[in-house]
C-alpha cells in the first residue's frame, strides 16, 4: 500500500483479515512471504520496534487509568509537551464525543464509549501504520456514520497510514482510498471503490460488494458494442462487450441497484413479484422468473404504491451496467458463498 493511505481490508467473517494484520504487527508469523515497511524487510523485527500500533477488538484498555489517562499513554511514553498534550486531549476527546467523561474509568463506560477510547488512544501514539479490527464495530448507527467521515479527515491531517479491517461494504466503500477484497486468506482484488465496485474482478466481488443479479448461459455474440448471452430457455441478455469467447459458459452480473422493473410487453425476463421490502428511501423487490430464477431491483419508496406482491412483472438493465465472466470451475453457487 501507499504512504499515508488509507486501505480497507473488505471480507467476510473468516476470510483472513484480522490474521492478516497481526502479520503487519508482527504478533503473528507468515506461513510464506515478507511483510515491508518504506521498503525495509521487517518480517523479523519484533513488534515493538515496527511502529505499528494495532487497535484489536477486544480494546485492551488499562483498567486502573481514566479515560484520558489511557489516551495520553502513548504521548507520555514520547515526553511530548503539556501544551500539546492538552491541545491532542480535547481533539481527540472531541472528535469521539467523550469530553465529558475524561475522567472516568473504562468499567465506568459502555462498550462503544471502551471502543472509542482504545480509537483515540491508538490515534494518540502518532503510529507509521495504524491497523484498526472493526473499529467502528460496537457503535450505534448514527454515531458510527458520523465517525467513518471524521476518521477518515483526521487520518488525512495527520498523515497516518491505515489499514482498516471491516465486513461492512458500506462502511469501506465511505472510508478508503483503496479497498482490498480478502477471500480464504488471499486478496482477490485491490482498487478504489469506484473499481471494485464498478468493476468487480469476479462473481464473488461483484456480490460482495453490492449486491448483484446473475444470469447464466452461453455467449451467442460479442464485439465492440456489446455482448449476448443465452441460456437454456431460450432468454438472450445483453452486456458490455467481453473477453470471454462465443460459445463458452458465462455468468452475466448487473446490480441490483442498476435492475429495472418493466412493462410486460418492453421485457425479455418476465416474472412474478414475490417480495417487497422497505429499506427507507427505496423499496426493495424480488421478482421470481420462471426457469431463470430470483431477480432483485430497488425503487424509489414513493413508487412502492404502484406495486404489491403477484404483480407480473418484467426486469432488465441497460447492457453497459452488466458484465460478463468465465463460468466459474466450482460452479457459481459455490463462487458466491461468504462462509
């Protein structure tokens, strides 16, 4: 990664992402390759001399030390001024809405204030890599949207270089500069998220981040302007052009944020509307295509009414937001598990 940049590592439950920033930390060794810093060779260095300060899950706060005690722990150790002691202090508390509780002890503090103490702390010990596990894990959701934003500008004005461990597609694609999609302990795909999103480098990715619809069948044309593909019922749906050959298997992805709901007569896939779900602003819609599959879209909620549950209903995209892939070896179901 970058100089003061700021990476996600972006996976599910399992995939090797808190592992591997204990590699990073050195308190865990890699099976097989090196870990380097500004190019330095560090796979041997003990943890204490890296300057890589990891903020586990766990927090990991002194009991016996207040609040602010345990954020100046680090500025202490460095014989940092009083003046900018005092002047780190009220930013960092500000920052974590933990002002009024500079004197209190971590027993005395709910879980998401624990968390957003060991946040600052870490953040107070001007690290060369700061490596956060879910930082943002235990808070509550309005707070939690807040602090992607402010983390985020304060690792930039202070030139921190972070790598930020999450499973929260959202919660990454806000944050980073760069996201790197972890899979059964091997990144996949590295971009911004723009890339990852907009241009997934698997069926995994292109579910992973954003939902997304599937359609399987064999490539029937392909060329400049696009590509089509038919499956076994005879349903031809077109994508931006490929590289994937006439004649061989494929798997055509399209979000479900760029599916659309149509008339009848204007569709190729035609279905019935098996569920509705509200999510706030959009109103989330599964359509069951006979012989395809399920088929999912988000409308804008004021559209909701113009809809109910076994309504008939076409679905299609527009050609340039969908793509196309080799057919996966394992098959696509097992493409697309997160466990």
């Amino acid at each position: 990664m970058n100089d003061q940049e700021y990476l996600c590592l972006l996976g599910p439950t399992g995939a090797g992402k808190t592992t591997a920033l204990r590699v990073i930390a050195g308190l865990t060794a890699p099976d097989e390759g090196t870990v380097h810093f500004d190019q330095r060779d560090v796979t041997s260095v003990e943890p204490e001399h890296r300057n890589a300060v990891l903020l586990s899950q766990t927090y990991s706060l002194f009991p016996t030390m207040t609040v602010a005690e345990n954020i100046m722990f680090g500025p202490d150790i460095r014989n940092v001024s009083d003046r900018d002691k005092e002047q780190m202090l009220v930013s960092l508390l500000d920052l974590v809405r933990l002002t009024g509780r500079a004197g209190s002890y971590p027993r005395e503090l709910s879980g998401g204030m624990q968390q957003r103490c060991a946040l600052v702390r870490a953040i107070a010990t001007s690290p060369d890599v700061l490596l956060l596990d879910e930082p943002l894990r235990a808070l509550d959701a309005r707070l939690r949207i807040d602090l992607r934003r402010e983390l985020k500008s304060l690792a930039k004005t202070l030139g921190l270089t972070v790598v930020h461990v999450t499973h929260d597609q959202d919660e990454a694609l806000v944050m980073a500069d760069r996201i790197a999609i972890i899979r059964d302990g091997r990144i996949v795909q590295v971009g911004t998220p723009s890339q990852v999103f907009n241009e997934p480098a698997s069926p995994f990715v292109a579910n992973f981040v954003g939902q997304s619809n599937f359609f399987t069948g064999t490539v029937v044309s392909s060329g400049p302007d696009g590509s089509e593909v038919e499956d076994d019922t005879g349903h031809r749906m077109k994508s931006r052009p490929t590289d994937v050959p006439v004649g061989e298997k494929a798997v055509l992805a399209v979000k479900v944020g760029h599916t659309r709901l149509l008339k009848l007569e204007a569709a190729k896939l035609q279905g019935r509307i098996e569920r509705m779900l509200f999510e706030g602003r959009v109103v989330h819609v599964d359509v069951d295509v006979d012989g395809v599959g399920r088929f999912s879209a988000k409308i804008p909620a004021s559209h909701g009414g113009r809809y109910q549950v076994g309504n008939e209903i076409g679905v299609g995209w527009n050609r340039n937001k969908a793509k196309l892939f080799p057919y996966p070896e394992g098959g696509l179901e097992n493409e697309l598990r997160v466990d």
